[in-house]
C-alpha cells in the first residue's frame, strides 16, 4: 500500500465526501487520530457508515440514527471489520472527524491530523485485520508526511476528552505500536514514556 502523488491511498475503494476543506497548513500534519464508529449502533457491515460520510444516509431507517439528521461529518479512511479500508477525504484536506478538540494547547485538530475510523464499539474488541490494515495506514502515512511520528497517533478521547470516549478501553494500542514500529524497522524502539 502507498499514498499516490494525489494524496490518496493506491488501489483501495475510493469514495469521496464533500465534508471537507482547505488545511489551513497542508505541510502541518502532526496526529494521527484513531476513532471508531458503527451504524447503527453495535451493528456492522452494510453501507450506514459510507452513506454518513457521503451525506447519503437516510436517518429515518432506524430511531438511533435520527440524531445524525443533518451532521456533517467524514474521516480520511473507514476500515471495516474485515480489514477492507475505503478512503473519503485525500491526506491533503481537512476531513471533519475530530469535531471540537484540542492537543497539547492547540485548538481544532482537524487543521493538523488525520482521521482513521475503524468499525466497531467502545465496547466490543476490534478484528486482527482491523489492526494490520491500521498499522498498514499509519506506516505509509509516518513515511509520506514528515511532519507526523508514531508519537502522533492517539484516541479520539484524548483530544475530546469528556465528549468522546472511543476508539475505547477495548483498543490494544501496544499491538497497534509494535506492528508499526515492526513495519518502519524499529522492532525494538519504544512509543511512550
């Protein structure tokens, strides 16, 4: 897998949302910020997901989504239960994932991550497929985009704390680390103090 000179990812599913925008800084890209997401709620596959981030999603289909009605939302990249990633927003723009959010003392991180939704609940452990195909994603982006590093990919709760709580407790972030660093060729560096 690699990002094309269009900021896009080479040979997967293509699927662009109109929520986004310029970056303020295109060069500015320093989180990685790990969400999750199912629609409805606890259930996975069809299309809920694509159809949200694309504007397409009728909210009349079930009572928990009628809450969505409206909301203008996308990330860069939604990878399934499967492992199977389709890419929404090229790394260049600003999707719309973090919402209010602040890191380290600066304000709106959508001006400077990147947002990668996996499918799945707080509350319910994520596929091995999910976690290849993340560490897949975060390799090639450490690689494309200086400016980002293995320290710069967190939760969404850490930059929503209190009005976000996924990718959740569930999330294996040492699996997630270990494979990238396995990936860049430093087995045997650390992540975090």
């Amino acid at each position: 897998m690699q990002i094309g000179p269009d900021h896009w990812l080479e040979g997967i599913a293509r699927c662009p949302s109109p929520n986004c925008d310029q970056r303020t800084d295109p060069d500015d890209i320093v989180l990685l910020v790990v969400h999750s997401i199912s629609l409805p709620p606890g259930r996975f596959g069809g299309d809920h997901v694509k159809q949200f981030f694309t504007n397409c999603l009728d909210c009349s289909v079930d009572p928990t989504l009628a809450d969505l009605e409206g909301v203008r939302v996308s990330a860069h990249a939604f990878i399934d239960r499967r492992g199977i990633p389709t890419q929404f927003v090229p790394f260049n723009r600003r999707a719309w994932h973090a919402g209010r959010s602040s890191y380290r003392g600066r304000e709106g991180c959508n001006d400077f991550s990147i947002g990668i939704e996996l499918e799945g609940t707080d509350t319910m452990p994520f596929e091995s497929a999910q976690y290849r195909t993340l560490a897949e994603i975060a390799t090639c982006l450490i690689s494309r985009y200086p400016t980002l590093s293995l320290s710069g990919i967190i939760a969404h709760s850490e930059v929503a704390p209190g009005r976000k709580t996924d990718p959740g407790p569930l999330f294996d972030w040492s699996r997630l680390y270990r494979d990238v660093l396995q990936r860049i060729g430093a087995p045997g560096a650390t992540y975090r103090s």
